[in-house]
C-alpha cells in the first residue's frame, strides 16, 4: 500500500524470499556450527600434537571460509535486496523495532568475519594459545549473531507483550525467542557435522584420520538433534493460537512436522550407531545421503515456520498484503485505491473521471465502462492479493482454487476471506472494489471440468 508493489510472475515475491532465505540458512547454520567445530578440534589437536589432523582442520577451515563468508555473506545481502522489495512494509517495521539489535549484529558480522580470516592465513604465524582463542572469538560473534537474528525472526510470530510495552527488550526476549534459539544452534551443530562428514568423504584419504573425524564430530551432531527436537517442541508450546491453528488445519504443514521430527530421531539413531559408536562406518555415499537428509530437514523446518505465521507478516501488526492490522477500518471506509500512495496515483493518471476533491470516489468506479472495471480490479489483486497468489499460473494460482465458481461464489470470498479461511486477511476496501475485484476473477475464472459424472445424469460443464 504505501510502497510500489514488486511483482515477480508465477514464482510470487514471498516465494522468492523464501529461495534466497532457504540457500542463505544451509549456509549460514553451517557457519554456526562450522565455528565451533574448527574452535573445538583445533584445540585438540593442538592439545594431542595431531599435526595430521591439524592439517586437515587448515584444509577444511579453506572450504569453511570460502562458502561461509563468500557465498554466506552475498546471499545474506540477498535477502535483504529480496526483502526490501517484496515486504518493505515489514522490513521497515522491523528495522525501526529492532534498530539497536540490527546495530549489535551488524558488530558481530564484522568481528565474526575479521576473526575467520586471521584464523585462516595466520594459522602458522600465530601461536597456538592465541589461533585457538582467534577461533574461539569467531565461534562466539557467529553464534551471537545467531541469537540477535533469531530474537528478530521469532518476533515475527509471537511478538509476546511487545504491542502494550513496546520496548526492546520486550520485543526481543519474545515467547518464541528461546526454542528458536535452541533449534537453529542444535541445527547448526547437526548440519556442520553433516558438512564436515561431506568434506572429509571426499578428500581425506588415510583411514585412521577418517576414524577420527568421524568419531570426534559424531557427539555435536547427537547434541544437535537433541536441541533441535527440544527447541522444537518449545516453539510448538509458544504458538500463538492463530498459528497452532494454521498448523492444525494444514495437512502438508502436519505432515512436513511429523517427518522432521522423524528424520532428526532416525539421523539421531544412525548417527550414534554408526560414527559415534563404530567409526569407520561412514562411507562416502553415506555421508552424501546425511548431507541431503539435514539440507532437507533444515528447509522443511524454515517452511513450516513461516507459513503458520498467516496472515501476517509481524504477528498483529503488518498482513501479508502490506497492510497494518490497524488500517483495516479506514481502508473500509475510505477505499483500498484511496489510501494507497501508489494506487491512488494509478488511478488518478488513468481514470480521473473517478478523481473527486482529489480523492478517489469509490461511488463512481463502477460507472466505468467493464474492461475498465476488470483493470482496476485486476490492480486491486495486485496489491491486496498477490503477495499469496499467482493470478493465472503459479504458485498458488487464482485460477487453481477458482474451477467452475460463480461470480456470487467469488464475491463471497472477496468481501469475508477470512471467514472461508481463517488465515487469509480480511477484505480492506470499500463494498464497490469487492466488486471490481469480483469482475476480475470472474473473468480469469476456468469453467468447472468437464466430463465429471455425480451419478445424477449432471456433468461438469
């Protein structure tokens, strides 16, 4: 509404951040968990004089830096170029919230990427006392950065007491804030062994420092799967009721959960009687296989948090279609084309006939001729739809849930959404761009299916 709508075809812009969110989190939990690996191993090897393994950890430490800094750090840019565009209204509100917290990640990034670096090319250059507590300070500044965003992100679906107090600190200690914070650190623990196992089935080839690794980075994956089912089970509680019901009444999202949890014990099972109890077991193919098991998990996981959030985008305060909760009933009043910056400019370009004392009369929309109407009706879906649906093909296509509908049908769930499904926003607009947004999908409506028999002698026509 108060931003130009970034409209990306068949994928959707929401879709789109969850593509760049999704390849950032494998990357950026790995960094986690990756950081502590190195910060532990290095010190025993430093501590048993295992210069083997101490070369091995500087081959890997190459690999570590090289798709964590990289690649992590021009993804973590994505989404903010992603976000920014396609949720502006979001992502303003919570830069405003969160400035202090944005302002002490941003000091973590930096010291968490300095510290990667001197550990990396000064790992013959320093003493061991001072390249393990090098190791050390990055381990912590990566897992600190971890905790700052995660108190951020799990704001976004119970922000607790925040709207009455509207402090900092309220908003960020929110309900969600601990499970969250133990789930994504027992994720980065389970996914850097799944990465360390990766590496090292590829390029590590005495059979005695294979053992090793395999033995030594068994127990933080074991202790991941714990957190992760633990930290799991805390956000199932700390649920907001809208979202515990959009969990519930979703069979896919019921699904996906029962398979995560399944899939972190079987990893869990495998993990212990296999590396942890008899090294040696873990075969390249095997370690390929984990790998893909936990990439899996981890955006399994990521999907399932973000779609019990709807209809909003922050719990309470900004919907899905960039609106603020509070909006709702001058928008009702006044017109949707009115009380949008960009909307209202549309109109008054194109349309000025419906211009009245430099508003738009909503009165007159519909004495404009009917391809005009379906035009301003298929703006409307823009803006108010959009952000969830594709119009004719695509992710969650308009046209996929409309077969055979009437336009009384459609006008139903234009005017009450929320009524057909709790998780979608309710209409905001006026009872005339009900109507425009009608003609709309009434004109991309498909015809019910054809040659469908209910027994009756009545076919789909």
């Amino acid at each position: 509404m108060h931003y130009p709508w970034w409209h990306v075809p068949f994928l959707t812009a929401p879709m789109l951040i969850a593509l760049v969110s999704v390849l950032h989190v494998v990357v950026s939990h790995y960094a986690v968990g990756g950081g502590l690996f190195l910060a532990v191993e290095t010190r025993h090897a430093y501590r048993t004089g295992n210069e083997r393994y101490l070369a091995y950890l500087k081959e890997h430490a190459w690999f570590f830096i090289l798709l964590t800094v990289v690649y992590g750090a021009i993804t973590g840019v994505g989404i903010w170029w992603t976000i920014g565009l396609a949720s502006p209204l979001a992502t303003e509100a919570l830069i405003h919230i969160f400035v202090f917290g944005w302002a002490m990640e941003y000091v973590f990034f930096i010291v968490e990427v300095t510290s990667a670096l001197i550990f990396y090319y000064y790992w013959e250059r320093l003493d061991p006392w001072t390249h393990q507590a090098v190791a050390w300070i990055y381990a912590f500044s990566a897992w600190m950065s971890l905790v700052m965003i995660t108190g951020i992100t799990a704001f976004m679906l119970n922000p607790g007491s925040w709207p009455s107090g509207h402090g900092f600190w309220t908003g960020f200690f929110n309900p969600q804030f601990l499970p969250q914070v133990l789930a994504r650190t027992g994720g980065s623990l389970l996914l850097a062994t799944l990465y360390v196992y990766l590496h090292a089935a590829l390029t590590v080839k005495p059979p005695s420092l294979y053992r090793l690794i395999e033995s030594r980075s068994a127990w933080p994956a074991l202790l991941g799967a714990v957190l992760v089912v633990a930290g799991g089970l805390g956000w199932y509680v700390a649920l907001p009721p809208s979202a515990r019901a959009a969990l519930a009444d979703a069979s896919v999202l019921n699904v996906l959960t029962v398979l995560v949890f399944a899939c972190t014990v079987v990893v869990f099972v495998m993990l212990y009687l296999g590396p942890y109890r008899n090294p040696g077991w873990l075969s390249p193919g095997f370690a390929i296989l984990f790998f893909a098991s936990g990439l899996a998990a981890i955006t399994t996981g990521e999907y399932i948090r973000e779609a019990v959030r709807k209809p909003y985008i922050l719990y309470n305060v900004v919907l899905g279609n960039q609106i603020l909760a509070e909006e709702i009933p001058e928008l009702r009043r006044s017109g949707y084309l009115e009380g949008g910056t960009w909307t209202k400019a549309f109109v008054a370009a194109r349309y000025p006939q419906v211009i009245s004392a430099s508003k738009v009369d909503s009165a007159k929309l519909l004495s404009l001729p009917e391809n005009d109407q379906i035009h301003l009706g298929q703006t409307l879906f823009q803006y108010h739809c959009s952000d969830c649906h594709a119009a004719v093909v695509g992710y969650s296509a308009i046209t996929q849930l409309t077969h055979g509908w009437t336009a009384e049908m459609i006008r139903r769930v234009v005017e009450h959404p929320e009524k057909v499904a709790f998780f979608m926003p309710p209409w905001a607009g006026t009872t005339e761009e009900a109507e425009l947004l009608t003609k709309y999908l009434a004109s991309i409506a498909p015809p019910h299916p054809p040659g469908m028999n209910y027994g009756d002698g009545r076919t789909g026509q």
